[in-house]
C-alpha cells in the first residue's frame, strides 16, 4: 500500500443497471435482457478506483437508512475504502441512479440524489482535519454546490492538490472559487457546458482546453471518450493522448476510473502527461466490464495492459 492518501468528497448510489438493445426514445418502452444493482455514485467509484491501485482512500458523504445504504457501505468497505466519514442519513433514502445500456455499451443515466442532497458545508467543515492531512482532494458535482466549495476552500488553504471531476455537466457556469483547481477532468459534454466550444475534434478539444485553463484551472486533462484524452500542462503545453481500440461493453464510470487513476500517478509523483496516460488505460480498462465499481481495475490489471 502507498504511503499516500487521497480524500474523496462525493455521491453514493446504487445503480439499477438495465441491459437492452437500444436505449428508448421519449415515450417508448423496449424489452430489456438483463437487470442488476451495482454499487455507484461518482464519488464512491472514484474513491474504489483509488482504492484498486493500492492508495488509501478517504470517502466523506452521505447514503440513507436503507437496505441500500448498508449494501454501498459493505461495498465500499470490502474495497478497502475507509468509510468511517460516510454519514448515515435517518428517513431519507440512498442516493439511485437508473442506467440503461444499449448493446454498443453506451449508457443513459438518471439520478436521484437522496442522501447524497444532504451532504452539508458543516458535514465537510468539520471534517477539514482530514482533508487537510491529504495529498489530493477529488470532488465531483453530484453534492450540493456548496459542499463541493467548501472542501476545496479548505484543501487550498491546506497547500493540498485539487482535482474536479466537473460531472455530471453543470447546468450554469460554476463560479470561479470552484474552476480555480490544480487539475479539472471534465468529459466533452462537460467541457462544451463549461467553455460554450463545441468539442467535436482535436482542434476543438485543444481549444476548450486553453480555455479551462483560462477559466481559473491550473491543468486540463480533457476527457474524449474513444479519441482519448487532451491535456492542458500549467505551462499551458498542449497534447493529445490516444485511447488504445478495446471491444466495450459498458462505458459507465470509465470517466470516474480516469480521474481516479490521474490523482493516484500524480500523488505519486508521475507528470501531468505520464497521469493522463495512466487515466486514459484506467478508463478503457473500465469499458469492459458492465456496471460502476465491478469495472475498476486493479494496480496489477492496469500494469499489465500497459506492460509494465
Ligand atoms: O459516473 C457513473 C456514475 O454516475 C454511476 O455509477 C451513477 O451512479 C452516476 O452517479
């Protein structure tokens, strides 16, 4: 295990997983060919992703006082996230998420924050010894806004590294004390919503990039899916890094595998380029796998694929 420790402020979910050939359209019912719940929520992959690459991991949040709840909470804990700062929350429900996945392994999520809605600024403030004595903090936006400003507040006056995981995409810019971290990680969507450039090539994607770095963030590693990832360096350098070509089975949460395994190389000391790289193949690695937290691959998984 490293020596390094990583704190993860974020959402908890069960995930109702359907399989179907295609997704709906609006007002359609198709057949599905499978259903399963699978532990979610962006946070808490994130926080198993780290986890899986041997770092110790820190999750602060909320589930309910429900069925599910205690279900995520064995979860998270069986892989070895620490989950004493997980708050039970009384008469409120887990946080859900209902996931279709069409045969191309392409997904369609919807939310429903239960406890994850009552996460609150006194639930992070209380808890800023922990963040303070992190080597990065790893915020998403599926908390309340103000829960997500107030653990960056307290790691930057900390000295401590910042990554933002901009997901799901805002549906307003996000002020600036929260733009203003060492890395942002958003996916295209979340890039468009953030910058107004519409990303559909590399020139694009180049473009929003500066332009997050413009924004308030200190570094960019952009995420594009099936092109790979373009990162933005603090000396504002810019590169491409391709995705290796895998059959997918499930893109959920491949998003939360990269950001997961960019903080852990860059705890590690690893550059911004050497991070991305490493994210990119944690990414990939979780589209074969259907589901959120079964797909995170182990340190050992990720070494070979990329033959270490
Ligand atoms: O990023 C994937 C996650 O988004 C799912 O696990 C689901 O819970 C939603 O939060």
């Amino acid at each position: 295990m490293s020596p390094c420790h990583i704190v993860v402020v974020g959402s908890i979910n069960m995930d109702l997983v359907a399989r179907m050939t295609r997704l709906p359209r609006p007002g359609e019912t198709v057949h599905g060919q499978s259903f399963q719940t699978i532990p979610g929520g962006k946070g808490a992959n994130q926080a198993v992703a780290v986890a899986r690459l041997g770092v110790r991991v820190t999750l602060i949040g909320r589930v309910g006082e429900d069925s599910f709840g205690e279900a995520l909470l064995r979860s998270l804990a069986g892989h070895g996230v620490v989950t004493e700062q997980v708050l039970v929350t009384p008469e409120c429900s887990s946080g859900v998420a209902l996931i279709g996945v069409d045969e191309a392994g392409a997904n369609s999520i919807t939310v429903v924050a239960g406890a994850n809605g009552r996460l609150t600024v006194q639930d992070i403030e209380s808890r800023a010894e922990i963040i303070q004595a992190a080597d990065a903090l790893i915020v998403q936006l599926e908390t309340p806004l103000d829960t997500v400003a107030a653990a960056l507040r307290i790691a930057k006056d900390a000295g401590v590294r910042t990554i933002l995981d901009p997901a799901p995409a805002p549906s307003s810019p996000l002020p600036p004390e929260v733009m203003a971290v060492d890395v942002i990680s958003p996916n295209q969507t979340e890039a468009e919503l953030l910058t107004g450039i519409v990303v559909d090539d590399l020139a694009s994607a180049e473009r929003a990039a500066r332009r997050l770095r413009e924004l308030g963030a200190r570094e960019v590693a952009l995420k594009l899916g099936h092109r790979g990832a373009m990162l933005c360096d603090a000396e504002g350098r810019v590169e491409h890094v391709p995705a290796m070509a895998v059959d997918v089975v499930d893109t959920t949460a491949a998003g939360d595998a990269f950001t997961a395994a960019l903080t852990v190389a860059l705890v590690e000391g690893c550059s911004l380029s050497d991070a991305v790289r490493f994210g990119s193949a944690a990414g990939t690695l979780a589209c074969l796998t259907l589901g959120a937290q079964t797909a995170m691959p182990s340190r050992a998984e990720l070494d070979q694929f990329l033959g270490r």
